[in-house]
C-alpha cells in the first residue's frame, strides 16, 4: 500500500535552532515527493519537490530510498517558519493525480 | 498566471441538502484533484479530473461527484448532506501526472 507516515504532530523548537521534520513513505517503485506548507489562513503551497533538488527557504529534502524517507531540514530555524508542513506523495501508475499526504506536522518557533 | 480559485468560500448548509462547489485551475492546466481536510483524518484524496473524464476516485461514497468541463473548470457536488461533510474542500490544478497547485478551499459547515 502507498502511505506517508510523519510521526510527529508538533515540533516546538527556538529560533536559530535546526530543524528536521520526518517523513517516511511506503510505495514500490520509484516515489515522487514533495514537500508542502500550510501558514496559518493561508492556502497550501508547494515548498520542495524531490527531483528539482533545490533548497527554498533554506529548507532542504534528500530522498533516501533505502530508508524510505524524505525528511525536511533547516540549519536555523525562523520564527516566520511557524507553520503546519505536510509530505506528500504522488500516486503511481494507476493512481492518477493522487497525491497521498501524512498527517502533518505543526512547526512551531519560539522566540 | 492567476492561481487555483474556489468559490464560494465558505458554506453553510444543513442534513439533507446539496451543495455544489467550483474551482477554476491555473490557465494551461488540465488535471484538477479534489481533496477533503479535516482536523481528524486529515487531505484525502476524492477524485481526479483530466480533460472532461474523471481519471481516479478515491474512498467516497456515491454522493460525493464531480465534473469537468471543456475550460478545466471543475465542479463537485455533494448530495445529501451529513455532519461528517463539515470539512475544507480543497482543489488542485497539475499540468500533468506532477506537482500539484492548491486552491484556497471552500469551508462548508453542515448543521
């Protein structure tokens, strides 16, 4: 079964400290990953994308496909990180323009 | 280029009835996703739509349908509705079998 798993609801850290949101994701076959954010009375938006291997906001994901993750990192963390992230992977073949979230997880920085 | 738009943003309506609800996707985009958000079981995915033909459906009952038309727009309709509809229905526009595009969503709230 395709599934995303982030184990952690809330993640409190401070300001400038790393951060790293898990993701872990079950699907055979090569996986297509993503990364969104959800500020507060916003809509959700697109953050990272695997295959683009780019870094936005400072936020960085390496798909690890032998421990079938894709964490989310940041060396220092900003208070206007604050949000509600989500990974999410897309359905395969037969499974069209299905992407399959995890439950999320609120970042919350402190001051 | 415009983003994905809902409307209307926020309903209310009460066992029984019907609702419709609108997305417009990004000019070019033919895939349109619809998702549904709630607090307890999170985005879950409801149906696909490319080119006037719904490509893949998730675990909804039958009252949850939709459309496409010739412009990409999209509609879905809810029948009879539960208090368990309460929720944000997002929509999603792709260029393709790849990243998604988040509208606002629609808040519907059934009493």
């Amino acid at each position: 079964a395709q599934r995303v798993t982030q184990p952690e609801k809330l993640l409190s850290v401070f300001k400038g400290a790393p951060v790293e949101l898990k993701c872990n994701y079950s699907y055979s076959g090569s996986p297509e990953l993503f990364w969104y954010v959800q500020y507060s009375r916003q809509r959700l938006q697109l953050l990272l994308r695997h295959i683009s291997r780019e870094s936005i906001k400072g936020f960085t994901a390496d798909l690890n496909k032998g421990e079938t993750s894709f964490h989310l990192k940041k060396p220092f963390a900003q208070e206007e990180d604050s949000a509600m992230y989500y990974c999410a992977l897309l359905g395969g073949p037969g499974n069209t323009g299905k992407l399959i979230f995890g439950q999320g997880t609120t970042l919350q920085v402190k001051p | 280029k415009a983003g994905v738009t809902q409307t209307p943003r926020y309903l209310i309506k009460t066992r029984g009835q019907q609702v419709t609800l609108s997305c417009s996707p990004i000019s070019g985009h033919r895939s349109v996703s619809w998702y549904q958000q709630t607090p307890g079981q999170g985005l879950q995915f409801l149906f696909e739509y490319f080119s006037e033909t719904q490509r893949n459906k998730g675990n909804f009952p039958g009252r949850f349908s939709g459309r496409q038309f010739s412009n990409s727009r999209s509609e879905m309709n809810v029948s009879t509705l539960e208090l368990g509809d309460s929720a944000l229905y997002l929509c999603a526009s792709s260029p393709g079998l790849t990243v998604q595009y988040f509208g606002p969503g629609t808040r519907l709230t059934v009493l």
